[in-house]
C-alpha cells in the first residue's frame, strides 16, 4: 500500500487545486481552490472553454461577477469527480468587510444553488481576518459553511472555533518560509515551525471539545505532511500526492483526539482586543495574513485584466 493510501486511512485527503483532470487521478475526498490556482488552470488550454463560457453567458455582468461564475462553474465540475466538498474563495479584497464578505458568501451559495448543487457540498473561504471571521460566524448560523483560510497562529484558530467555523486551513509551508527566511535554518520533521502550530491548534481543539475542522495547508515538502498524519484533513497539491503515490514506505499516526485531550494546553479568552494584540505580537503571522491577502488581490486582478481582455 502506497503512502497516499496509507495517509487515507488516519486523515482526509483533499486535493489543493483548480485542475480537476489532476484531482480524479487521486481520487481525494474533497478539493479546495484560491484565486491563484483559478488562475493557473483557466491558463492552460483544457480549462478555457469555462472561462469563455463565463464571459459569453455574463456579457452584461462586472467582471467580478464573471470570476463569480467562473468560480461556481470550476466548483460544479469538481464536484463531479469528487463525493464531498468543495472550497470556493471570496475576493480577498473584501478580507476586512465584513459586510461584504457575507453578501458574496451568500451570492456565492445562490450560484451554486441555481446550478444544482446543494450547500452542504459548499465550503466558502475568506482570510482569518477579525472581520473575516465575524462574516464566517453569520454565514454559519445561516447554514452556509466556512473554510477560514490565511490561518497562521493559534488565536487565528480560536476565534475561529469560537465563531462557529466549520472548518480551518493553517498554513504549514508558509509559516516554514517565514521561519526559514528569518533564521536560515531549514527545518525537518516534528521540529517544522508550520507542523508544530498545526499540531498546537489540533491539540487545542481536541482538548477544549471544539467541532471545527482543522486541514492541514500549504505544504513544501512530504514529510510536513507525514508528521500531522490524522490532522482531520489535510489539503495537498498535486505534484506531492503523486510523491506519496509513488512510495510504499510505512506512514504512522501522529495526530489523534486522544493525544490532543491529554495535551498541557491552557484555555485562551479570544476577545478582539486580544486577537488584535496577539496578532500585532506574532511578527509571523501579521506579516503572512497580510502578503497572503496581496497576493491573492494581485492575482484576482490578473484575472479580471485576462476577462477584460476577452469582452
């Protein structure tokens, strides 16, 4: 048995891109997307016919509305070839509007409905901004589920499970980066920066009784992978599920409820005050909740530009 089979038995496998051809060939649970992987597939000559179909059928419609559709058509083909959910992303320049963030989950839903698809199979990601997080806590009780992506430290985490998130996406290779850059040590194993806030978060959780779904994001390399073995999922990009398809070597279970309930962890207040301060204290995470959001803005921009140019 492979590693990827291995890894399905303690963990949710979900595949990290827009390229739907990839995802059937890996047979993953679920598939999440972001504005920078849209980009990517609508590039490549088998995924244009969706983003002229876009364009064609909204010729009236603001080019944020065509990415809207674009994005509800990559998620209904997905949806095809994968039997749970998918993750569609707002437009990260709404990341501090809380307002706005949850009329485009809500028109985001509406889409999906109209185009047959059910919510429950639906998860709508916006940043672990304090405003991003409130939106995700009204869409919840509106039965439209989240994934709270750009999550980079444990408050993120908290206020998130306290909002009622369905699930998070902590980023592992991201939070390495920073480390690496920072210090010039390139970490391996359980000593990963990115692994060990994943595992505090999980633990966390665990402890504290919390229902939010904790997937492991982000990943540089297979072994920040194979050391959160049983995190409940984990969203991986194509070229290292082909890595772990390739090797039969043992995968062992890291994570578990057990170990995280035994954990020595102490309960956090989250307030926004808090959030605000903890934030402003995590050089880390401040600085890649920021980058992550420009660049996520820069890449809906070069997206709108290749629309614009179409009409």
């Amino acid at each position: 048995m492979n590693q990827l089979e291995q890894l399905k038995q303690y963990t949710t496998v979900v595949a990290d891109t827009g390229d739907f051809q990839a995802i059937q060939q890996y047979t993953p649970r679920d598939a999440t997307t972001n504005p920078s992987l849209i980009l990517k597939a609508v590039q490549k000559d088998e995924y244009k016919p969706l983003l002229e179909k876009a364009v064609r059928d909204n010729l009236d419609a603001s080019t944020g509305e065509v990415i809207d559709h674009l994005l509800v058509a990559f998620g209904k083909q997905i949806l095809r070839v994968i039997p749970g959910r998918v993750s569609t992303e707002i437009d990260a320049a709404l990341s501090f509007n809380t307002t706005a963030s949850v009329a485009k989950g809500r028109e985001l839903i509406k889409l999906y409905e109209k185009n047959g698809i059910e919510r429950e199979r639906v998860l709508i990601k916006m940043a672990s901004t304090w405003e991003g997080i409130r939106a995700a806590e009204i869409l919840e009780k509106e039965g439209i589920h989240t994934n709270m992506t750009l999550l980079f430290s444990l408050p993120q985490a908290i206020a998130c499970a306290e909002a009622g998130a369905k699930l998070i996406s902590p980023f592992v290779g991201r939070i390495y980066d920073w480390y690496k850059k920072n210090t010039g040590i390139e970490y391996e194993g359980a000593e990963d920066p990115g692994v060990q806030s994943v595992k505090r978060i999980y633990n966390y959780y665990r402890k504290f009784g919390y229902s939010t779904e904790v997937m492991g994001a982000s990943f540089r390399n297979v072994g920040q992978i194979l050391e959160l073995a049983g995190c409940d999922l984990l969203t991986i990009s194509p070229d290292l599920l082909q890595k772990l398809a390739d090797t039969n070597a043992p995968v062992e279970r890291k994570l578990s409820s057990d170990s995280g309930k035994s954990a020595a962890i102490g309960k956090i207040a989250v307030d926004e005050a808090t959030f605000r301060f903890m934030m402003n204290e995590d050089a880390m995470a401040t600085e890649k909740t920021a980058e992550g959001i420009r660049a996520f803005v820069a890449d809906t921009g070069k997206l709108k530009q290749i629309i614009s140019g179409m009409r």
